[in-house]
C-alpha cells in the first residue's frame, strides 16, 4: 500500500511518499518546499494571500507526485501556523475545494506525538527512553519517552521563523538581539522534567543543517544527514559562528544546503545550543524524520490493529 504524507509547517512543506510494507514504512520519495506561509504572521495574525497562493501552488505540484506513484491515502498535516492563523479554516476549506487534499490541523500535543513516533519509526532503540527535540518554525516541542509509553510532552511557542521576526532586527543581528533571544529561551524553556543521560534526536532543519554544514556537505541528501552525531560544542561553534555572518554570507558559504533556510539558520542553533545546555546534553542523533513519517504511524496503528 503506498501512502502520501505532507507536513505543512511555518517555514517548510514537506512531502513523503511512503510504502507500508510487513508494517514497516519504506520511504519512496521527499519533496521539500520553503514558502514560509507563517512569514509576517505573528505580527499580523493571518497568512497572507501571496503566502496561501504559494501554498496551493506547492501542494498542487505535490498532487502531480501523489498521483504518479498512485497512492491510496494522502495525509496532510497542519501545525503552528495554521493554529495561530485567524484565517486557517478558510484556507483547509480552499485547499479542500481545489485540491480535495484535506489539511488536519494538528494541536501541540498531537503535532508533538507525530514528532515523537516519526523519528522513532525506524533504526532506534524501542525499548529505552529517548528525547526528541522539535524545533519548527513556529514552535518548539520536547518529547521523551519509548515508543509504546509517551513519558513527558511540552510545546513552546518560539520557534526559527517566530525567534528571528521577534528578536533579530538587523542582520546580521546585533549582539544585544541575540542576548535578548537567548535570556527569552532562559525564561521559555522552564519546568521541563525529563531524565538526565537520555538519549536525545533533533529533527527538523535547524539539525539536519548544521549536520550538512558539519559534514562539509554541498547537497543535501538524507541518506548522509540521517543517524549524524551533533556535540555540544560543535553546535555552540556554529552558534558563534553564524552570528557573525549575515544571511548573504551564510547562503554564499554554504549555499544549496541553507537556501530558504540563511535568514533563520541562527535563530535554530541558538534554539538547539541553549536545549543542550539546560538539558546538559553532550550530543544529539540528527534524524530527518518527523511529523510526516508520525502521521503515517498513527495511520497505520489506526487502521492496522
């Protein structure tokens, strides 16, 4: 049975197309886009329409690809821009009505669970406790648990595209900016319990990012991204790093790997390096897994069982 997953996010709309094989999930095929449809929307409380009609542009495209592969089940997964969006049910109803995709707009603690059960889907250790860690576009969400017991969940809301439109005003930012971003994360990453010595896994792009950048890498493929080590100090460096540079700078070293990403490439390491600090975590597996590949999981433990 082939099956096509999209996670429609802040920053990036992702799609997957998957194949249930012996109840296991064989990636087939991931398209990424970059329209950012929560640009502006902190600010101004609604997508725009050169946002939405991006938005519709990019899943028709994916529709092309769902039907090539002739898939039975599309699943399409809204998160926290269309939560805060004043005009999010009119646009589902749009894309409905044109594409007959229908959007599910997932709450925190169900966007959390996809992310949760997406980067557990394969090639990890079931049977001892794990932390993910979500940094979207929007928000940020902390997981732990084991993929039968779910053991702690939390949603923030900071996220890359939210964290940079809020803090950074100049580019690249000003040390005062970043200051301010980093003592705001002090004071929004609170009451978090979660075990120390757990085994963490960063997915979302900030992660793979910085893991491409780390590898030396010029084109992103998963492949080399997926299972890669992130230490601490590695991630601080970039930290130091990246804010020294201006988006052009950052786009121009690294070029394919950040495109779409250079403005907010920062706000995510900062993001990461101060979830590392507090959690006193060493290192995180990179995985390029997530809500995509847990919308399939729960499909599949809904219909399968």
């Amino acid at each position: 049975m082939k099956i096509a997953s999209i996670d429609i996010g802040t920053n990036t709309v992702i799609l997957l197309i998957a194949e249930i094989k012996h109840n296991r999930i064989i990636t087939l095929r991931n398209e990424y886009r970059v329209p950012r449809i929560g640009k502006g929307l902190i600010r101004n409380k609604h997508i725009s329409d050169e946002k939405i009609t991006e938005l519709i542009q990019i899943l028709s495209e994916f529709n092309t690809v769902i039907k090539s592969y002739n898939c039975e089940i599309v699943l399409a997964t809204g998160t926290n821009a269309f939560r805060i969006a004043s005009n999010a049910l009119e646009i589902v109803q749009t894309v409905k009505d044109k594409l007959r995709i229908q959007i599910n707009i997932a709450t925190s603690l169900k966007e959390a669970e996809y992310s949760f059960f997406g980067a557990l889907s394969d090639n990890y250790d079931k049977y001892n406790d794990c932390l993910i860690i979500d940094i979207g576009g929007g928000s940020t969400e902390l997981i732990s648990g084991r993929m039968n017991k779910i053991k702690y969940i939390n949603s923030f809301q900071t996220g890359v595209v939210s964290g940079t439109e809020s803090f950074f005003k100049h580019d690249p930012p000003l040390p005062y900016e970043i200051s301010n971003f980093d003592k705001f994360l002090s004071y929004t990453f609170i009451n978090i319990d979660i075990s120390q010595n757990v085994r963490a896994i960063a997915i979302a792009g900030t992660p793979t990012t910085l893991a491409c950048i780390q590898k030396g890498l010029h084109v992103y493929n998963e492949d080399d991204v997926e299972g890669s080590i992130l230490k601490q100090v590695d991630v601080y460096r970039l930290k130091e790093e990246l804010s020294h540079l201006s988006s052009k700078q950052i786009n121009a070293k690294y070029s394919q790997i950040v495109s779409g990403r250079e403005d907010i490439l920062l706000a995510g390491t900062i993001i990461l390096n101060k979830l590392m600090e507090m959690l006193n975590l060493t290192e995180v597996i990179v995985s390029t897994k997530g809500i995509r590949y847990g919308a399939i999981v729960e499909y599949m433990q809904t219909n399968y069982h």
